[in-house]
C-alpha cells in the first residue's frame, strides 16, 4: 500500500494495544453498580506500554465516566 515502515510500526503498536484493551479482565462490584481492573493485568500493562499512557489513570478511566 505504499505505507512507510515506521508508520506501519505505530500502526501495528496502535493495533496491538486495542487487542490487549479487548482481553482486559474487568470485574464488577457492588452488585454491578461499580468496576474494577487488577493492577497486575497484563494486558493492562501491555496496552499503557504500547501506547505510552500511564497505567494507574488508565486503570481508573476505565471504571469511571467522568
């Protein structure tokens, strides 16, 4: 397709952070009304790896809408 290869690198990181986000092990509380994700998830680690975020805000923007 003509992509550069250092832009097929961030699109392939792009791309492997979503897959991990969708393996991401949520877990309800209090009878659904809340959410939580353990800090030692791996596919937690590897998403904020991949896309230099950092983990403990994505682990809490996760679970709230505000």
């Amino acid at each position: 397709l003509g992509v550069k290869e250092s832009h097929q690198t961030t699109i392939f990181q792009i791309i492997a952070a979503i897959l991990h986000l969708g393996n991401l092990e949520i877990q309800a509380e209090r009878d659904g009304d809340a959410c939580s994700v353990s800090s030692e998830d791996e596919h937690l680690n590897n998403f904020c790896g991949l896309l230099g975020v950092e983990h403990s805000q994505m682990q809490h923007w996760l679970c709230h809408r505000k």
